[in-house]
C-alpha cells in the first residue's frame, strides 16, 4: 500500500517531491491517534507540540545528480525542519514544533525537549 497523499491534503505531484522521512511520519502519526481512539480533528487548535528527532538527507541528494526532476515542492518536501512542521500544519496544532538533529541521539534529544516544554512541569 502507498502513501495516499490526499489523506493529508497533499497534491500527487507535491508527494513525489517529499522525502520519505515526512511522508511516513505523516501516516505514523495518524495511525498512533488511531489506535488511541483520538481523531486527528479533536486535536485541530489545540495546545499539542510536535518534536521530532531525525537526521540525513539521503532522498534530497536525488536531486543534485538530476536537477531536473525538483520542482516547487522540493524545498519543504525535503528540509528537515519541516518533518515536524507539516505534521502540525496538518493537524492544526498550536505549540512549538520542531526536528531536532543531533546525528544519533536526535530522538532521545527531541523526547528530552518535549519534556521540557511540558506545561504540567
């Protein structure tokens, strides 16, 4: 089964140009609110931060060797930055946001950020 861009209102030609990282932290993330019985709707507007660890740029070097094949959408299909921004553009979310990159310890230094952005202390 292939990534159905429209789920997340993504044009067919914008996901061709999007790294593999964003598009399943995409289907990821709304396949964990699935399963906890959360619909990504009732998140729309909330007080939700996104931290994400991730490194590596392999799918954007594609583009060096055929200039050719990047469009518009190669830049924010393709940044690591954005891997935590679209997920809470898509699901609306109004707390920080962000892709951490910290070569190896990238996940365990997103989980420490998040933590200590908890509101609750």
């Amino acid at each position: 089964m292939g990534f159905d861009p429209a789920a997340f209102g993504i044009s067919p030609r914008e996901a061709q140009q999007i790294d593999p990282q964003q598009r399943h932290m995409l289907e990821v993330a709304f396949d964990a609110l699935h399963h906890a019985g959360l619909p990504p709707s009732r998140l729309a507007g909330s007080r939700t931060g996104v931290f994400v660890g991730a490194s590596s740029l392999d799918y954007a070097a594609r583009f060096c060797t055929d200039p050719s094949s990047s469009d518009v959408h190669m830049m924010t299909g393709n940044t690591l930055s954005l891997i935590a921004n679209r997920l809470s553009y898509v699901l609306d979310l109004q707390r920080p946001s962000l892709t951490v990159d910290t070569a190896c310890s990238s996940s365990l230094v997103a989980l420490c950020q998040a933590a200590e952005c908890d509101p609750r202390g």
